[in-house]
C-alpha cells in the first residue's frame, strides 16, 4: 500500500458517492461513462488487499489530476483504446464491445479462490492471462491519464507506476511473476448495464491461463440486494447525491475517480483514508460476502458530518411503512394513499386525488397553526389553481410575508425563532398540499437564511420590515428581473424565418416569445403539448390573441414537426448541478428528438432554481399527479375503454409529473447570468448563490 | 385576531310568521326545540365544532333577544363567547346586518342562518369563499324535493301535500361559480337570464333540485358598502344575492356606480398579495392560469368583476332549515331518525332514546326514531312510533302517537290517537282525542275530534 500511496496525489479529501450500492446504483450519468470500459489492472497480491473489494461502489476517491481530464473524457470514446495494444486485447475489446448501449455499470470485484467462473468473461479473461507477459495497456482517449491499465502480470509495483503515468511503464516488468489481477469492463449484453470486473486472480500463472476463477461477490450481491433494500437503495443514492453536492465540482468525473480508485486501490487519504480502512482490515483479499450494510456504514459516517452541516434531511420515503405513519399523525390534512401504485414510484407520495380539498376544506377554521394567507395558498395548490414554479414560488412568498406581518412574537419567545418554527410549519402544511417545487425550496432558504441573520438587537417591527422587503426583494431580483434578462439574452437567439417550437406551458419562453413579436420578428411557433394538462393549450390561446403564428400539436407527432423546427425553447422546473433539467413531463422526449434532429436546445430557467442535487433519472424525486385524469379523455366519445378498471388490482396508473432531461440533450441554458452550455452546469451550481 | 379572518353572524330570527302557530313572543323561533333542544343550538354547536366560538347572534325584538340571551348564557356559558344583538322587529335579514355591520371587522363575514340544521362543515364554504377570492360563497343543498324520506304509512299522503316550491339555480360547468338565483315565487312563469353572464361563461346549468341553506360568506367590505348605499334591501336572500350576481360582471348595469365604487374598496381592502399577483401576472401572464371559467371575463376590465361562488353540500350530508311547520316535523323526525348524529343523544339498542326517567307504562311500546323526555309517563298499552315526547309530558293508556311531536308539559288523556302532528306545551287533550295532521297550541282540548285526514294545516283551538 504505501508504495502507491505517494503516487496519488489527493487533491480532496472528501468521500464521493456516485451511486447506490446495487449495480444500478453505481451508475453514473449514463452518458457520461455509458460504455466507457476500461479495464483497469492492478494488482496487489493477495498480501495487498484490493482495497477494492472492501470498499462500497459508491465510494469514490478525489480526482488526481483535477477537473483537467474528467470533462472531456466524459463525452469521448467509450471504448478503452488500446494503448500498446495487443491483438488480443482487441479481441477482448469486441467483447467488450457488445454490450456498448447499456448504461448501467456494474462493478464486480473478485478474489482469487477460483469459483464460480463466469463464461461470460471467461475468453477475455483467459487472454489476459495468455498476455500477461505483455502488459498491455488500455487507455482511454487520453491514455495517460485516465488510462486504466489491464495489467498483464503484476502488481503492486505496476500498479502504482499505472496511476500515474499510465503507459508502458508498468507492464513489461516482470513476466515471471503470476498474474495477479485482471480486471476488465466487461459490458453484459443480457444485463441492461455495463459491468466492470475486476478480477483479482492471484492464482494464476501465465500458464494457467484459461482457467479463471472469479470470485464474484459483488456481482452476487446485487441480486438480494435488489428484494430487500428498495429503500436502501434509494436512501444510498440519496446519499450519493448528498455527497455529489459536497464534491459537484468533480462530478463529472466521477466515474473516472471511481475507475482509478479501482484499479489503484489507494485509498485516499484523511477522511476517505479512515472510512476505507478499517473495511480493508476486515475483508482483505478473500472477500467472501461483503456485507452491504457493513459498507454502508462506513460510508454513511462522514457523509453524516456534512449532513448535518449544510444538506437537508432526505425527502420523505413513501414506502417506509413506519414513517408515512408517523407522518400522518402529524399531518394537518387527512390524506388517503391510493392503493394500487406502480411498484418503482412507491416511494412518492401518492394520495387519491380529490379527497384532500373537500377534507381541508372541511377543516378550514381547525387548524390554528396556519396564517389564512398561506392556507389559501395551500388550498391553490392543491386545487391546481397556483401551479408552475414561478407562481407557486411567488404565491408561497407573498403569503409568508403576509404572515410576517400578522406575526407578533409570543412571550418568552425570541423572535427570530419562533418565525423559523412558524415558518416551518406552515411549510410543511405547504407540502402536504403539494410537493414543494426546488424553486420553493430555495425561496424558503433564503427566507430562512435572511431570519437567522437578522441582527439579535433589531427590534420586531424593524425585523419584519426588513424580511419583507427581502422577500419583495427576492421576488423582484430572483424571478421577475430574472424573467426579463432570460428573455432579453434569448431574444437574441431568434431570427427572422426562424421556426421555433416549445413545450407545454412556460412562463418564461412565453416572455421570450411575446417580446420578440414586439421587437417585430418573424417567426412561426410550435407549440407542442400533451395530455392530461394541456398546458399548451394556454399557451396557444396567448400567443394567437398577441397574433403569433401558431402551429399546434400533441408530443405523438413530435418527431415529425421537429423537421421544421429551427430552435427548442424549454422551461425548467430546476436545473440540476450535473446539467440535468427537471422540468414537465414530456420535455426529455421533447429534447431528445430535438438532439436527434441536430435542433438546438435552449432551456431557459432563472438561476435561483439552479439546485446543486445530482440526479440521474426521475425515479428518485419526482411527484405523481392525479393518476386518474390520464384515463379521460377529453372529447372522445368511446373513451370509457377503461370505465371500472380503475379499481383493478391488476391496473397501476402512473401519472408523473416530471422528468430529467440528461445535459447531453440540452444545448445551452439561458440563466439570468447568462447563457452557458450545460456542461459548465456543473461549476455554475456553485457560482450562483441562492441566497 | 378573529379565526383565519371570519366572523360568524348568527340570524336567529324572532318570531317568524311562517312558523305562527309554533313560535310566538314566549316562545323566539329559535328556541323552537327540535328533538327537545331550541333549533339554535344545532347551530351553535357546528360552529362549536368547527372552532367557532366568538358569534354574534342577531335576534328580532327586545324580548325575544332576552329570551334568546338568557338561554344562550345558560347553556353555553363557558363554551362560547356570544354577543347578543336585538334587533327591531321587521328588518329583515339584510336590515339586522346593517345594524351590526359597523361592529364587523374581519376581512370576510360568515353568516348563518339560526334555523338551519346540519352537519355541513362551515370551514368548508369559507375556505371555498376564500380559494376562489369570491366576494359571496353560498351553500347549497339538495332541497327535499319530496321532503325528507318517511317510512311511515301516512308518509306518501305527506309528502303529496307538499307546496311545490322550485329555486332555480344557475351554476357554471364547473359547478363553482352562482350565475343566477330565484326562487319560487319569482320563477312561475319564465326565467329572465343575463345575457352578458351567458356569453360570458359559454355554459350555463340550471337546476332546480337545489337549495340555498341560508349559510353565506361574504367579504366584509362588499357587504358593508350595500347596506350602506342600498338602504330599501331587506333581506339577503332575496336582494343581496340576487343582486351581486347580476353585477356580477360589470358595473354597467346597476348604472350608479356602486360597484365601481365596491372595487374600488376592493382594492383598497386587498393587501399587497393582489398587488403583487396581478403585478406578476401583467408580466408572466401564463404563471397564472386562468382557472375561471368566466374567462371571457378578463378581457373585461377585471376589475370590476367579482365572483360569487357557492359551495355544493355532498349528498350525504344533512341540510334543513327550519322554515315551516312542515320542516319542523321533518326535521324533528330527521333528527332523531335518518341524521341521528345531529342531535347528539346516544341512542339505545332499539334506536331510540328514552330517558331514565321517563315512565312506561306496562304493554307500552316505544319504537325506533323515538325520543322520550326526562319526566314522561306514559300510561298501559301506549304505542309511539317515529315521534318526540318532550319533558314531563303525561301520557294515559291506549294512546297511539305515529310521527309526532309531543312538546313539554303536555297532558293527553286515555284513547287519543296522535299522528303527523305537532302538540305544543302544555296542551291537555282530553279522552279519545284523535288528531291527524294537525298543529295543536291551545292550552285546553276537550272534544273529541276526528280531522280529516286531508285537512292539512293549522288548527289553532282557544
């Protein structure tokens, strides 16, 4: 170990997570690192534990060579590129190859007692060992760097040399000594994921080549993992994100972190360096079954130190029985969970739509603990009538400093906590309206931020004057001042003849479109929309009466309007740290087809609803509307096909309301602070304050 | 601060003429007991449960206010904080409140009517009153187009005799917004609907299977201007309500400016969420959807509409009002029957309640949806069915009593026969008495007397 140690030069202390545990979990952006395969050897011999074995997936070493590598690498070849390659290494690589779309990346880690062979790997393996004298090497496109080495013979000592140079250095070095391990990407084609094995086959000799064992205990792993831990699952990546936020700047390359930390075994050192230890000393070479939860905790304990530090408590998991029980106890509105819901989105909150409202209502004059402003904003979202990032935002702003200024602290009181605690609980009678949107949730931080800055000797009346012109403030820079800079930044990415086509409803690109038809472009719109909302529908009826022209459509025919369509405009109910734009459902797809017709994607979200989260898919956070409304219909006459099916057990609706649309699709983000591509997302998470 | 910015005005009435054989100056409208408690207090105690509990309680003329104080101070002493105001005889309901509408402070106003009976949360009509911003949100219900359902053999004839009263009621598509109001009287022969309201909203629903239960919420402001400026209203119901639909979209046809003059109160009573909101909404108008379907309407000037929004009562809930004789014996059949809830007993195993004091006779029965009083007797080989028997009433043997209501102190001799009829306090009938339908108030009833059973209506013997 410490041989290696030297050669990592730690930039970051801090533990990374970029997935959850089983083998979806350790999936980065699938765009990033989709098929990137590349095989790391290293080796370490059986006295040397691959650190690797012991170490959870999700803990991922800090970059050794700054963002330098990791951003570029992300979009480039997938495929490890041979270095000193070998004929043989290519073969391997076909196999590789196979498996190239899948986007789930699984790491298996194996040791050397010779069981369960997998022929799956088996011939790419076996040439390992054939060529183990010949140290090839892959690389990626910059083999140097990230270059992860299939280390033909041994071992520590190239091992260490690989991390840092890369290249030929290691390989030819000493052909006597067995092949200690191979590791190799291997992409599945059953599996709908890349896997990358290691395989740490301390037995074997050059001779011995076919014969491979592979201690697959990872790989093993997944499959029990997958019954029981739904909820561990997400609570890992919750916790991967959590950490993802403590090191965004770096998340891009993750992945590649996450290859060297494999194929180096280093562990890094201060804070990583402990968490890792201790799990080296227990499950050294010969790993048989690595306790996930072992793993989890040991990658829980410093995470923990940041949580409380600055990240919120995770969200709410509706699949803990135990949980959504307490939570109702506590729950001002009486809320009925529906029954049949689709397994994958258990955790959301899923209620029978229409049974809140006349129950709230009912209650109007009981619940002591709301201000009527914000409980008239409660009862806005919950009938639809406030919906849309910006106006939910405002709407909840304007009834807090309503509020405010009812609010005169009880006696005994201090001021500005008590208004914390006033203000989280008609937050959280908020959210059991409706899912509060990121915008929100940011808006709320501000305020909170702005109360416990409050100087201790202002007096009350004082204090209140000043949140409230913070929260005007707040509304006037952050969103409305925002709106009109997107649009004027936005506006210049129209010109005449251009055929644009949006999404749904947007508030924003509904600005953009307005004002460019002031300053007189001619320009035709694609208004593009889905049911059950039809928000599109608003917007057509706007934008007709403004005397736009207007083409309307439904997202079946998406792909062939987006012939015509010159520019995609989009609205976004976040924009995530990795890129990712969480907006309408719908707009992924929208933006995908755009991507595949070459159409500029521009997505214009102000920046106070940057959210420095990562997120990978829209399965983890997202909110079910009514799944009802998607069996009607509107207009169709034989539209009862499904009249009395609702109450099937065999029928699970799925109505979401969201969907994560990956940067790759997205040209470019019109902020308020400009437009920038979608990769610099990454830094920008952390350039724009919120508060 | 008031709760959530209501204030509950209770109309209790005084003595209705509706109600004259019933109610008289001894005996306020409100204290008419259903089930043996004043009809009030059925009111009061769904405000009670909805957290309600400052009330002002408007009552008609100076003695029956008393009467009413006394009881109300008796009964709900440490439970409500109630303002009694008397009110001159005759006002009407719209005159009571402009008589108390300098005392009201709270941004919205919710006001019921004393006579009504039911389980309809009140939070729910202001909290619709307060989603859709409305400057008048009004409860209906489903109006006992048969009257309320009997199970009694003499039920069908009951329910023929009925006065056939029709409200027309004009709701939008989405059954949320009140686009025309008339009731019976108004309604014989054609129905006049404004123009300018149906363009507007494209879609109207009439029906006529609902009722205005009496129980409104309005803005504080609006309300206080027309008392203020129309001072020949009389009552809510028939001038309020009707008239703030009407105007509902301009200020045009009124033509004297009182409703520009309302908005401009409006406006003034609106704090800066308004301001901001329509701030807002002139710069991103589609981040605020126009959920209304009067959406016609904003290419109005917005400012001089309002809405008048009415919430629906469920099905299942009960909803009465007190406002004949004919609604006194259902409801107080209703009561301890079908909406047994309501009228907080508990009810013994044979669905009745019978007070442990109360004395029966041998070979007496007591059926269900029967309520016997503290201090009763009733005699041999009675039968009561479906009825109410006040306090210390004195009953003899053989007496059948179906469907009645027996008040306080009442003394019936041996034989008689009671059915659909309500028997007031301290009546006597004397033997072999039998009365079918039949409203009895004298103190003395000696003859025997054997009504048709078609003469419905009031037999007022001196």
């Amino acid at each position: 170990m410490d041989p290696r140690r030297p050669n990592r030069t730690v930039s970051d202390p801090k533990v990374r997570q970029v997935g959850f545990v089983t083998p979806a979990a350790t999936t980065p952006p699938p765009r990033s690192v989709s098929d990137a395969l590349v095989s790391s050897s290293s080796a370490a011999a059986a006295s040397s534990p691959p650190t690797g074995t012991s170490l959870s997936p999700v803990m991922i070493p800090p970059p050794r060579h700054g963002a330098s590598d990791g951003l570029p690498a992300r979009g480039t070849v997938p495929l490890a590129v041979p270095n000193s390659g070998s004929l043989l290494r290519r073969d391997n690589l076909q196999i590789l190859v196979g498996a190239h779309d899948h986007n789930e990346t699984e790491v298996v880690l194996g040791t050397p007692p010779m069981t369960s062979p997998s022929s799956r790997i088996h011939d790419g393996v076996s040439e390992f060992s054939d060529n183990a004298s010949m140290s090839p090497w892959y690389g990626r496109s910059d083999p140097d760097k990230l270059a992860s080495s299939l280390a033909g013979r041994n071992s520590e000592l190239m091992m260490s040399k690989s991390v840092g140079a890369g290249g030929g250095s290691g390989g030819g070095h000493t052909p006597k000594s067995p092949l200690t391990t191979a590791s190799v990407v291997k992409t599945l084609p059953g599996i709908s994921g890349t896997s990358i094995f290691i395989l740490n086959n301390l037995h074997l000799s050059e001779k011995q080549g076919g014969a491979l064992g592979i201690q697959n205990d990872l790989a093993e792993a997944p499959m029990p993992l997958k019954e029981k831990t739904t909820k561990a699952e997400r609570r890992a990546l919750q916790e991967a994100q959590r950490a993802a936020k403590a090191a965004a700047k770096e998340a891009g390359e993750a992945l590649i972190h996450f290859l060297e930390f494999y194929r180096g075994g280093v562990p890094a050192n201060t804070q990583q360096a402990k968490s890792v230890k201790p799990s080296q000393k227990k499950d050294a070479p010969q790993v048989t079954a690595p306790s996930v939860s072992s793993e989890k905790k040991i990658v829980d304990r410093p995470i923990e130190k940041d949580r409380k530090k600055d990240v919120p408590p995770p969200r709410m998991q509706f699949d803990d029985k135990h949980k959504v029980e307490k939570v109702k106890r506590r729950a001002m509105v009486n809320q009925f969970e529906a029954k049949n819901r689709v397994e994958l989105f258990r955790h959301l909150p899923q209620y029978i739509h229409g049974t809140q409202l006349p129950d709230l209502e009912a209650k109007f004059f009981q619940l002591d603990a709301v201000h009527p402003s914000v409980y008239k904003v409660g009862l806005h979202y919950l009938s639809g009538k406030i919906s849309g990032g910006n106006a939910r935002c405002i709407a909840m702003l304007l009834a807090f400093k309503e509020a405010i200024n009812d609010y005169s602290t009880p006696p005994e009181k201090a001021f500005g906590r008590d208004l914390t605690t006033k203000i989280s609980s008609y937050i959280s009678f908020l959210i059991e309206c409706r899912p509060l949107s990121i915008s929100m949730g940011n808006a709320i931080k501000f305020l909170k931020h702005r109360i416990a800055k409050l100087p201790l000797a202002m007096s009350e009346s004082d204090a209140k004057l000043s949140l409230q012109s913070d929260i005007d403030r707040f509304i006037n820079e952050k969103i409305e001042i925002a709106d009109k800079v997107i649009v004027r930044h936005a506006v210049a990415k129209i010109r005449d003849g251009d055929v644009l086509l949006t999404y749904g409803l947007s508030s924003v690109v509904e600005m953009i479109l307005v004002y460019a038809h002031e300053l007189g472009k001619d320009f035709r719109v694609v208004i593009v929309d889905s049911r059950p909302k039809l928000e599109g529908q608003v917007l057509l009826r706007r934008l007709i009466a403004k005397g736009l022209n207007c083409t309307y459509t439904h997202i079946n025919a998406i792909s062939y309007i987006m012939h015509e369509a010159k520019r995609v405009f989009l609205g976004a109910a976040s924009v995530l740290s990795n890129g990712t734009v969480y907006s309408r459902v719908g707009t992924a797809c929208v933006a995908m087809v755009a991507k595949a017709f070459n159409v500029p994607v521009l997505v214009c979200c102000e920046a106070y609803k940057f959210h420095e989260r990562v997120q990978l898919d829209s399965i983890c956070f997202n909110e079910l509307g009514d799944p009802d409304v998607i069996l009607k219909v509107p207009g169709h006459v034989a539209s009862n096909y499904l009249e009395g099916c609702v109450d099937n057990d065999n029928l699970q609706l799925l109505n979401l309301n969201y969907d994560a649309t990956p940067s790759d699709y997205v040209s470019m983000i019109i902020t308020d602070y400009g437009m920038v591509s979608c990769t610099l997302m990454l830094f920008y998470g952390y350039v724009f304050p919120y508060c | 601060m008031t709760r959530m910015d209501f204030e509950v005005v209770v109309l209790a009435g005084g003595a209705s003429s509706n109600l004259s054989p019933l109610v008289s100056q001894e005996l306020p409208k409100a204290l008419l007991p259903v089930a043996n408690r004043p009809v009030l207090s059925y009111v009061l105690e769904l405000l009670e449960g909805s957290n309600l509990k400052d009330l002002i309680v408007v009552v008609e003329g100076e003695d029956a206010a008393q009467l009413v104080g006394g009881w109300i101070s008796g009964a709900y002493a440490d439970r409500l904080h109630v303002e009694v105001a008397a009110v001159p005889e005759g006002v009407g309901t719209a005159g009571a409140l402009r008589s108390i509408s300098s005392y009201l402070t709270a941004n919205d106003v919710l006001i019921v009517s004393g006579d009504l009976v039911t389980d309809v949360p009140p939070g729910a009509i202001a909290a619709t009153h307060r989603r859709h911003g409305a400057v008048v949100t009004t409860l209906l219900c489903s109006s006992p187009v048969s009257g309320p359902s009997d199970s009694g053999t003499s039920g069908g004839k009951e329910k023929a005799k009925k006065p056939v009263r029709h409200n027309i009621i004009g709701l939008d598509p989405t059954r949320q917004y009140l686009l025309h109001m008339a009731t019976g009287a108004e309604v014989e022969k054609d129905i006049r609907l404004q123009k300018r309201i149906l363009q507007a909203v494209g879609q109207m629903e009439i029906r006529a299977d609902l009722m205005d239960a009496h129980l409104y919420a309005f803005k504080r402001t609006v309300l206080q201007d027309i008392l203020d400026q129309k001072d020949k209203f009389q009552s809510i119901r028939q001038d309020i309500l009707p008239y703030l639909i009407r105007t509902q979209l301009s200020s045009e046809v009124s033509g004297n400016g009182l409703v520009s003059s309302e908005s401009g109160s409006n406006k003034s009573a609106v704090q800066d969420e308004l301001r901001w909101l329509s701030q807002h909404r002139e710069i991103a108008p589609s981040t605020f959807q126009d959920s209304q379907p009067l959406s016609l309407k904003s290419q109005r000037d917005d400012q001089r509409s309002h809405k008048c929004c009415v919430y629906i009562a469920n099905e299942s809930k009960y909803c009465a009002r007190l406002n004949s004789i004919q609604a006194f014996s259902d409801i107080n059949r209703d009561v301890i029957g079908e909406a047994s809830h309501l009228s907080g007993y508990s009810f013994s195993a044979q669905n009745n309640i019978i007070h442990p004091s109360a004395e029966l006779g041998s070979k007496t029965t007591v059926g269900p949806q029967c309520m016997l009083a503290e201090g009763s007797k009733l005699g041999d080989k009675c039968s009561v069915k479906r009825s109410v028997i006040g306090r210390h009433c004195r009953i003899g043997s053989n007496v059948k009593i179906v469907n009645s209501v027996v008040m306080n102190h009442v003394t019936i001799d041996d034989g008689c026969s009671i059915q659909g009829s309500v028997i007031c306090s301290n009546v006597q009938l004397q033997e072999r008495v039998v009365l079918k339908d039949c409203q009895v108030i004298c103190h003395f009833f000696s003859v025997l007397y054997n009504l048709p059973t078609s003469w419905y209506g009031r037999k007022k013997c001196l």
